[in-house]
C-alpha cells in the first residue's frame, strides 16, 4: 500500500530550453523525459549554450509543436516553422558541463534569432539533441543508474508539488509581496494532493492509469539560480522570490543551496502517456 496518493494536475515540456513552455493534457514519458522536452537548445557562435540568465527575454520566445513542425514566435518578429524532419549540419555544443554532437537547424532561423536577442558581440543558432547523443545524469544521484537526458539541466523530469507553490505564495503574500504562478519554477509535472515540498521525501512516482504505468525515481533537489525570479510575461527580474526562498528552502544536502521540486529519473516506461488527473501513488524514502 502507498504512504501518499495524489494526482498529476499540470503537465508542461519546454522544447527549446529556457524558452516559453507549452501546457499539455497528455504526454508521452519517454527514457529522457516528456517527449519534445529541451529537445532543442539555443546556442552562440561558441557553441555554448543560453538562458535567461543572460537573456530574460527568451521567455517571450514562445513555442508550438504540430504533428510535423515546430513553430516559434516572439514580440515583433514573425513567426518562423521548423519542419521536425530537418536535420542540419552535425556541431558540437556545450550545456554545463557535457559537450556533445547536436543538428544546427539552419541560417535562417539563426538570424530570426539574432533579430529577436540583439546582444552585442554574440550570434546564436538554435540546434536540436542529435539522435546519435547521449547525455547521462550524474551518477553520484541516480546510484549508478545510467538515466538519459537532452538538454534539461541534467535529469528526465522535473517535479513540483502544488502545496509548495502555495506555501511559498502565502509567504510572499505575509511579505507584501505579489504571488507568482508555476511557470517561474519550469517544472515538467506538477502534483496535486500532496503536503508542500513531500516531493524532497518520496522516493518513486507511480503513475496507476494502467495495470502497467510509468515510474519516475525523485534522485535529487533542484537547485535554484535567478531563474525563478524572472516573471516569465514581462521578462523583468525583481529579487523577492529567491529572497522569501532563502528564508526557509536552503538545504544542507546540498550546500544550503536554494532548492525547489525535485529532479527525477525514468525507471519505468510502462504503457501510458501521463495525462492530468491521472492518479500518482508514492512511497516515502526509508
């Protein structure tokens, strides 16, 4: 019998990397995550990649996935589509730490994005996980497990739970301060009926649509840089949220660092997509 039972009540995938995400009802869970998940990344004439540390305004760059192409638009440009069966030129790229093999998406998709950034000095092209890469998380968290990823910040899946969200908003609001919505946090699967931050003590997410459904193992907490106090409409960074988190989620497992939701591995594919209000049933960690 489980310890804890809920429901998955947001699902999100956020195909190109710290780009705007896109709100779905029913997601495919592959061994790398929510298809489409970070599978293409934004990258400079270096090869190395971009955020919205160092420009907020990507969270304008806003994404939508056909059965055949990508679409992305942003503010004062048109819109650009992306047929998902281009592959461009093999390049090597770097995300943190790994560098590997990834497909350029082509020139003009490149000038669409140097129109739309305007950062001196730099020139970006956006490119996708090559099918021939591979990209592990770190071992030191999955136990040894090799567990794929694209271009997340290192694991499959990003949970939250939605207790969480709301604590951390009673708290902003205690402080004076407006509360913030999900999209700050860029989770993949939010989880509904759970006590705030149960997702630091579960060990394995269960997802029972089906007698064969999928499991994702919670391996480690998600640290958390300026990201989150970007407000992904405005793309305007003010300082309020990392400061009421730091007033109670730093985390010596992690060096007191700042730590929202949890990153979690693909153990099971099983039979189902996810779907909202799909039952979640979860054991706490022994």
């Amino acid at each position: 019998m489980s310890d804890s039972k809920g429901i998955i009540s947001q699902l999100f995938i956020y195909p190109v990397k710290s780009c705007a995400g896109i709100a779905l009802d029913t997601s495919q869970l592959k061994a790398t995550g929510l298809a489409f998940d970070r599978e293409w990344v934004i990258v400079d004439q270096n090869g190395q990649f971009i955020t919205q540390r160092q420009a907020p305004h990507m969270a304008w760059i806003t994404p939508a996935l056909s059965q055949d192409s990508l679409t992305l638009s942003a503010p004062t440009q048109e819109s650009i589509v992306l047929p998902l069966s281009y592959r461009g030129h093999s390049m090597r790229v770097t995300v943190w730490r790994d560098t590997l093999a990834a497909d350029d998406m082509g020139d003009e998709i490149a000038n669409w994005l140097d129109r739309f950034l305007q950062i001196p000095g730099r020139h970006f092209r956006l490119v996708r996980f090559a099918k021939t890469a591979q990209r592990l998380s770190s071992h030191d968290w999955t136990a040894g497990v090799d567990a794929p990823n694209m271009f997340s910040d290192g694991y499959a899946c990003l949970v939250v739970s939605q207790a969480a969200l709301d604590l951390l908003n009673s708290r902003l609001e205690t402080h004076g301060y407006e509360s913030v919505d999900m999209l700050r946090f860029r989770p993949n699967i939010v989880i509904k009926g759970f006590d705030a931050h149960d997702e630091d003590h579960l060990d394995s997410l269960e997802f029972t649509e089906s007698s064969n459904g999928p499991i994702l193992k919670l391996v480690k907490p998600c640290s958390r840089c300026t990201i989150p106090d970007i407000d992904p409409y405005t793309a305007q960074s003010t300082p309020e949220v990392s400061e009421i988190l730091a007033s109670y989620r730093r985390l010596p497992i992690l060096e007191n660092a700042i730590c929202f939701g949890m990153n979690g591995i693909v153990t099971k594919l099983g039979q189902a997509s996810l779907t909202l209000n799909m039952p979640v049933r979860a054991n706490y960690k022994i």
